[in-house]
C-alpha cells in the first residue's frame, strides 16, 4: 500500500525549487539529500532530493534534473509517496499508523460486526470513518474509552459505541 508523505506545491523562485506540503511525521528523514522519491503519478518520477530547507516553515526541496521555474511548475500537485512496508511498527503498543486501521473489521464488545474501517481523519481530533453497507458511515473518535481493543492480527477493532452511534434504525 502507498502512503503519502508530501505533495508538491508551488516553484520557490526561478531556480527549480519547489515547495512541499510535508504529511510526515519525519520529514528530515524523508526528504534527506540524496532520498528517491516515488511520485503519483509514477511518469513525474522518480524523484532524487538535491537539496532540502526550511523557509518561513514550509519545506523546499531542490530536486535532481529539475532546473527551472517551468520544470518545478510541472510537478505541481505530484504526490511524494512511499511504500507501507517501509515505516517499522510502532514500540507503543497504543500506537497505529493509519494503514495499519483502514480495512479492520468493526465490531462491538459482543463480537457483533459494525462495519469496517474505511479512513482514518485527523481534524483536532483522530476520527474512524467506519463505512456501514447501506448505511451512512459512523464517525468513531479514536479514544481508548471508545475503541478498547485493536487487534491487527485478528483484522478487528471493537468500538464501544455509546448509544445512537450505531443504533439499527439510523
């Protein structure tokens, strides 16, 4: 499965930077001098950091074969992306990684099957978006009072859902 870890914005300047919207917790890591990168779509790649900074917070990366103002205007809206099997699992046993949640069947603590997770949302709050066949979809807050136990092994989260937030007739 592909993640995303940036997207490319707008050129800085007539040199060919660019810069990147970061959606990564790592981005030294990342977007380090000399790091290939795959890009959706693929034909706009691979991609090789030249250069990388920080400017007035946003990030800006110099990158191999891309010289110009109309060359770095090319790659607007390219999607850095990486493969899941990269990130290594969690020490926090507490702790996921959105991947690691979407397609986990719901089920409350009776064993009962809710639905599944279709995406996981970050608004202030980390929100499940837990799709429902025929349904609306449910939004569960990821909090451990609400969602006890992950399990990834066994494909299943339960959610104890207060009352209304799955009821039958909704």
């Amino acid at each position: 499965m592909q993640l995303v870890v940036g997207r490319i914005g707008r050129p800085h300047g007539v040199r060919g930077e660019v810069t990147v919207e970061v959606r990564t917790d790592e981005p030294g890591e990342r977007f380090a001098p000399g790091v290939r990168l795959t890009t959706d779509p693929a034909s706009r790649g691979p991609l090789t950091v030249r250069h990388a900074r920080w400017h007035k917070g946003i990030l800006l990366l110099s990158l191999d074969g891309v010289d110009g103002r109309d060359a770095a205007e090319a790659l607007r809206d390219t999607m850095l992306v990486i493969d899941s099997a990269e990130i290594p699992p969690s020490d926090d046993p507490d702790e996921f990684h959105d991947h690691q949640l979407i397609g986990l069947a719901v089920v409350n603590p009776e064993g009962e099957r809710l639905g599944e997770v279709s995406d996981v949302l970050h608004h202030g709050q980390d929100l499940l978006v837990v799709k429902r066949p025929g349904r609306d979809d449910a939004y569960v807050p990821f909090v451990k009072a609400l969602v006890p136990d992950v399990d990834l092994a066994a494909g299943r989260l339960v959610v104890s859902a207060p009352p209304g937030l799955f009821d039958l007739d909704a």
